[in-house]
C-alpha cells in the first residue's frame, strides 16, 4: 500500500479511537444485552432464542448507524476544517485520500463488527458467530463507502446522512417491494403499475438487497451455506469499488 494512503488509513483509525466512538459503541453493545436479558426474562417459552434474535436485529441497525456517523462526521470534520484543502496543497493525489480514507473505515466496520459479535459467542455455535460477524462487516463496509461518497458528493452533514438512511431502508425493503409488485392485489394491467414495477427492477439492478447480509436466521434456524457468503463478498468488493470510484471521481471534479 502506498506510504501516503497508509498514513491516513492510520490516522483517520487513530481519530475515531480518540473520540467517544469506543465508548458509543460500548454503550450501545451494553444497552442492547441488557435489553436483550430483559426479552429473555420475560419470554414465555424459548427465551434465548428471542433473546438472540433480539440483540442480533439491535446490534446491525446500531452498528450501520454507527458506522454511518463516524465516516460522516469525521469528512464533515475535514471540511469545515479546511483539513482536505491542506491535505491536497501537500500535492497530495485525491485518489490517495479517498483511499486512506476508506482504508480507514473499513478498518473501523471491522471493529465495530468484531465487539458486537462478541456477546454472541456465549449463545450460539461459534461458526453461525462467525459467519454473521463476516456479513456484518461486509454491510458495514457497504454502509461506509456509501457514506463517504455521500459527504464527497454533498458536503453537508444533513443531506448526506438524509441520502444515508432512505438508501439504507430502500435496500434492505427492495426484495419486499419486487414481491409486492410481482403479485399485485388489483390493478396488476395498470400503466402506472407498469411503470412503478420497471422502476422497482431497475433499482434492483444496481442498488444492493441489503436483507440479504447479516441474517439473524443464521443464527437462529441454520448456518449459511458458504458459497452465499462467498457471494456476498464479492457483491460487497463490487459495491465498494463502484462507490469509491464514484467518490473519486466527485472529488476530481470539486474545485478548492
């Protein structure tokens, strides 16, 4: 890895460490288990069942929020900062820092994947740990890149996360809206039926299912085959390549 994206890989890992991200996460992972021994405690039959899934549903909406904030917050630090404009005056390649950049939050996905899975070791088999804590990271790498082109794009905290959360629901919803619109009730010959349908898979064809990743039935019912994983990696790398090429080609275009 080049010298330069290293260096702003480490630092931007340094600069979420020494801000209450650690304890944020923490706190969180701590409210979610208790709340998650209170559903277990009050569950009729199967309480650690409910208890799993409780926690594990919890943990991936708090650790994409999570994720999602730190990568805003740290390039809307930057900008309001003039730190990219001193950056760049260093004769430094826009490339090299959207790189580091990423290298860094894939680095932070990673660690908030790896804490959150951690108080899953003590109820379920150690492999469906594994192969939700592999999702998770997956996702949030997704989640991050994503974020990072949404600040390049919009530089504003409030738009961005806005563009943020209404991709986030629209992805993890789109299978649940093909097949709603695959089998209408009524009006299935309606023109504007068509039209919404065509625009459903035309999304679907670029936008990622989100539902598929990070399944808490994994840990629940059965183990995920690992040809799925394996699938799910490579669409994660392609989405994180498509993205931070979109960012870097945003970043080219901006004049400072």
């Amino acid at each position: 890895m080049n010298s330069r994206i290293a260096t702003i890989a480490r630092y931007t890992l340094l600069e979420a460490l020494r801000t209450r991200l650690p304890a944020l996460v923490l706190v969180t992972l701590c409210v979610l288990l208790l709340a998650s021994f209170f559903v277990e405690a009050i569950a009729v039959t199967e309480g650690a069942r409910f208890q799993t899934g409780f926690y594990a549903s919890g943990v991936r909406l708090a650790g994409v929020f999570i994720a999602a904030l730190c990568v805003l917050v740290s390039v809307a630090r930057e900008f309001n900062d003039k730190g990219l404009e001193m950056l760049l005056a260093l004769d430094l390649p826009r490339g090299h820092y959207i790189l580091g950049k990423l290298a860094g939050f894939l680095a932070i996905a990673c660690l908030i994947a790896a804490v959150a899975s951690i108080p899953l070791a003590w109820l379920v088999a150690p492999q469906a740990v594994l192969q939700w804590a592999l999702s998770l990271a997956l996702e949030l790498a997704i989640v991050a890149a994503l974020a990072l082109f949404c600040m390049i794009t919009f530089n504003q905290l409030v738009p961005a996360a806005s563009f943020v959360v209404a991709f986030y629901l629209l992805a993890r919803s789109l299978t649940a809206i093909r097949l709603m619109g695959a089998n209408p009730l009524t009006g299935a010959d309606a023109l504007s039926h068509q039209v919404i349908q065509y625009t459903v898979e035309a999304l679907a064809l670029v936008m990622p299912a989100l539902d598929a990743w990070t399944q808490t039935a994994w840990l629940l019912d059965r183990y995920a085959a690992w040809s799925t994983m394996a699938q799910l990696a490579w669409q994660s790398v392609l989405y994180v390549v498509l993205l931070t090429a979109a960012a870097m080609f945003d970043l080219h275009r901006k004049n400072f």
